[in-house]
C-alpha cells in the first residue's frame, strides 16, 4: 500500500484565469480531482494535497475527499513536498508524489510504479516517458544495471545527454524515510533560490541508496496541463477514454466523437447515445434507452426503456417507458412516472407526473402535482405565480384537459374531470365534472360591411 502527496499549490499564469488552474475542469472534473481519483483507484491509503494560490478554492472545489497542506510560498517542488513531512512521517510506507495539473494519469500506472518501486527494492523510482522529441524535459541517464545515475535539465544537459529520449514526468515513488532523510538536506543552490524535488534522488544517491526509473505505455499520461489548448488537448483525450468505456460496457453511440460525457456518468446496457448529445456529471441512464440527438442531461436520472429525442432535462427523474420530446425542457426536481409522453415544446418546472399521462405539445406545467392518466391538450398553462409567490396546482387521475386551458393557481381538480377548451380555471373543480370557463360566443352579422 502507498499514500500520495499531490502538489497543486501554483499559479498557473498561462491559463491567464482568476481561477486556480488546478480546479479548472477536464470532462466536468477538476484537474486535481482527477489525480486524486486515479490515487485513490490504485489503492492509496492516505491522500495529502498541497495548496498555496488561493488555497481556499481550491479547497472548496476539491471537498474534503483529501487532507491539505498549505505551501504558503512558492519555493519549488522540493519545498512543496517538505509542507507534506508532518503527513510522509505518518502514513510511512512508500509515498508516491504526482502533479495536480496531469489530470490523465491513470491508476494502472500508478499501482504499476508502486509495485516495481516494491520488486526491485528501489529508495526512489522515477516514473519517465520516452518521447520522439524530448526537447525541454529533464533526462533520464541511467547506469550499465539500468537503475538512475542522475536526471539532466534540458539547458543543463550535453549534447550526448540531449539524444537521449527518456525524460522525467515529474512524478515519483519513494520511501517514506529515504524522502523524509534527503528532503532535510536539500539546499536552494540555484539562481532561483529554489528547492528541487530532483536534488533529493542525487542526495539519495550519493548516500548509496538505489534509485530506479518505470517506463510509462502511454505518453499521453504525463501531459501537464499550462493553458487552455493544452486543456482542450487533454479534454479530447479524456473523452474518448470516458466514451470508449462506456461503448466496451455496451452502449451504442451515434458519431461518438461528437458526444460530451462527463465523468462519474451511468449508462445501461443496450442504450443508444445519439450524435452531439452532452450527458453532464450526475447522469444516470437505465437499460435500452435511446437519447437522441443534441440532448442535454444534466443531474438526471432514466430509468430503463424511456426515449429522450432532442430535449434538455435537468435534475430530474424520468420513469421507464416515457418518452421525451422533441425540444421539451425539463427544469429541476421534476418526477416523471412510467409511460408518459412528454411531447414537443413542452416544459415542465418542479413537478410531479403520475404514470400514464400524455402532455402531447406546447404546455407548461409548473409547480404541479398530476395524477394518473390525465390528457392535456395543446397549449395548457399553469399560472403558478402571482408576483410575489409560487402555487401549485393538483389535478387528480383520468382527467381531460382542454387545449389552451389556464390554471390560475392555486388549484384542486377532483379526479376524472373534463375541462373545455379554452378555459381559464380560477375555481377548483370536483371530481367527475365538466369545467367550461370561458365567454359565450357572440357573432355579430355584417359587422364587417358596417364597418367598411
């Protein structure tokens, strides 16, 4: 077992953001988060991170899924992880050292450089990538046994030492006491008066110690995250990680290069994703569902078999069987029951629908509680505000409700009721009644000529 120290607590300037880049979010997840979640897959106890510019954020978007600690000056790796002692001293073991801003880490990787640090009895082991073009990066330069001799910056580095390809990530697993004993004897010796992380391997190496180096597969991995395209960059990545997940777990999806999910998104076997649809954190999609294209669930939760078709649907539930849309909008804490229709441009508010109800088009219901099979014609409105306050209206089961009825709430309808088109519904209604609330007809012969 290990427990990690993840280091978050720069600026970001390029990002050129108020925000601190760390909780800038990759497929609705923070940069760090993302870290933090790949630690804790891979089996970490204990997960410590590291905060400084406007530590406060970052705690705030990040929760309490973490202990922190504050780096309260910039002052380099290797003095963001002396922040951390207190923590390394007590969880002991191996600690493994990651970035907050290299969100497409995965934990395969990282139980995979534990467990080698563990086989081959290293003090420290460097996780590298070998690049075509290793310009800029730190490289590796390893001995005749393979272990870690010393890592060259790039400026630094020979032309010898330039060809070579394997480059540090910045990332590292060492033991809690070799880490502890070389952190104590690190020193600023550099023009920027700064503590490397890097001067800990050469001082642990010079105390006989054996350092070691783990190769990653997937260079992608390492990416670090400095401005906006290199987030884009890391967001195409993520996605098609997310939606390929998804498809191998047996979902279909239309054109999946078009389609946006976020993390932590739930979708059942034999579902079918349509071209541009964005699924946003908190989704849950049942079995043989079809969500057609261009809808947006955000916070929603299908149960199996209902139709979504070009529809937006916030934090709501929809039961099995329904159907949605096209173009309804469902607005938060909406309950939809089995075997609704839900048809085009309709647009539900806080509301509650019992199974079998059919809202055929051009309807808004807000604030509403309704039964059973109930039918709602074409341009129904519930009139649930007065200026000051919201009402609601409750209509019972087996109800007919006319078109271009308007319920000025708050109203009772008694079950089975029938209320005539074009009414305008101030009064409740008992059950099995017909409600006509609208002016007699008058026509008025030759008004027309009259006129003229």
């Amino acid at each position: 077992m290990f427990s990690s120290v993840i280091l978050a607590a720069g600026m970001g300037t390029r990002m050129k953001s108020a925000m601190p880049k760390v909780i800038h979010k990759v497929c609705g997840r923070e940069l760090v988060k993302w870290v933090i979640e790949a630690s804790k897959a891979a089996g970490a106890d204990k997960v410590l991170t590291v905060v400084g510019h406007k530590a406060d954020d970052v705690k705030a978007a990040v929760g309490d899924v973490c202990e922190y600690a504050l780096q309260a000056e910039q002052k380099g790796t290797g003095h963001a992880v002396m922040q951390a002692a207190d923590f390394i001293k007590s969880a002991g073991g191996n600690i493994v050292i990651l970035n907050g801003d290299t969100p497409l880490i995965t934990a395969d990787t990282v139980k995979a450089a534990v467990d080698y640090h563990n086989e081959c009895g290293n003090a420290a082991t460097v996780i590298t990538a070998v690049l075509d073009d290793a310009a800029g990066y730190g490289r590796i330069v390893r001995g005749a046994d393979g272990g870690v001799l010393k890592i060259v910056e790039h400026k630094d580095a020979s032309e010898e030492e330039r060809r070579i390809n394997e480059i540090n990530s910045g990332m590292y697993v060492f033991n809690a006491d070799d880490l502890l004993s070389a952190l104590y004897n690190l020193t600023p010796n550099n023009a920027q008066g700064e503590y490397y992380l890097t001067d800990t391997l050469e001082i642990l190496l010079n105390g006989g110690k054996k350092v070691g180096a783990y190769t990653i597969a997937d260079n992608d991995e390492i990416r670090g995250i400095n401005d906006r395209v290199q987030l884009w960059e890391a967001e195409k990545i993520m996605q098609r990680r997310i939606n390929e997940a998804h498809m191998r777990n047996g979902v279909t999806m239309r054109m999946p290069e078009t389609i946006m999910i976020e993390a932590d998104v739930e979708i059942g076997a034999d579902s079918e994703i349509g071209a541009n649809v964005n699924l946003k954190k908190g989704t849950k999609i049942g079995a043989n569902c079809v969500i057609g294209q261009g809808s947006i669930l955000d916070g929603a939760v299908i149960r199996d078999g209902v139709n979504v078709l070009n529809s937006v649907i916030l934090d709501s539930e929809i039961d099995s069987g329904t159907n949605v849309g096209p173009f309804a909008y469902v607005r938060p804490n909406c309950k939809v029951g089995k075997d609704v229709k839900v048809g085009d441009f309709v647009e539900l508010k806080n509301t509650v629908i019992d199974d079998g109800t059919k809202i055929s088009h051009l309807t808004y219901l807000g604030d509403s509680d309704i039964g059973k099979n109930v039918n709602f014609g074409c341009g129904t409105v519930t009139c649930n505000y007065d200026g000051k306050n919201k009402y609601r209206t409750v209509i019972g089961d087996n109800c007919f409700v006319g078109c271009n009825t308007n319920f000025v709430s708050p109203i009772n309808v008694g079950n089975g009721a029938y209320i005539a088109a074009g009414s305008t519904i101030t009064e409740d209604i008992p059950e099995s009644s017909l409600s006509i609330a609208r002016a007699r007809q008058v026509n008025k012969d030759g008004w027309t000529d009259k006129r003229k």
